[in-house]
C-alpha cells in the first residue's frame, strides 16, 4: 500500500491514488492536472522523510471543480457600550483527485 502526505493549503492530507480531496483554493481550470509537495511517502514498509528524496517525489491530481465551503457567522459584542458587528465568510475551495505517486 503507497500512500503519501502532502502539504496543501497550510495543511497536511494523507492521500492515495484515487483519494478525493477538497483544499484550499487552487489557481488552475477543471480538468488541470496539479502537483502537491510531498512532506511523507509510505511504499509498504518503507517510510521516507528524507527531503531529498522526497524531491523526487511527485504526486499529481486532477481539479474536479470549484466549491465553497460552509458559511462561518463572525459576531463581536462589547457590553453596555452599545458595541456590536457580524460578519460572514465562506471559504473559496478546490476538490482535486489524486491521480499518482511516484
């Protein structure tokens, strides 16, 4: 079993070959093919941390499409001086496919 984390979006996911994954937003159309940097690469029993050899290491995925994540309700309220704001946000999203390790 090979399986590889990756950093993505000031994140770490673990991932195979055919994982679906949503990350932060990425700079690329449907259909691209990407490449994430891997930070560990587990090939059975092997385990490699090494940066060096992790720079050869390439996992590629495939955009699947373009999302945006749940609505967070931001509110700040300070008592007895008539102090309050809300806010909204909603994160931008990419949901990749994960299409190789080698």
């Amino acid at each position: 079993m090979v399986y590889a984390v990756v950093r993505a979006g000031g994140r770490q996911e673990k991932v195979e070959v055919g994982t679906v994954v949503v990350l932060d937003r990425q700079r690329a159309d449907v259909g691209d093919t990407i490449e994430l940097p891997a930070v560990l690469l587990v090939d059975g029993d092997a385990v490699t941390t090494d940066a060096d050899q992790l720079a050869k290491v390439s996992v590629t995925a495939e955009i699947l499409g373009e999302e945006r994540g749940p609505k967070i309700v931001i509110q700040k309220f300070k008592n007895k001086t008539g102090y309050k704001k809300r806010q909204g946000h909603r994160q931008e999203l990419t949901r990749v496919k994960v299409t190789g390790i080698k």
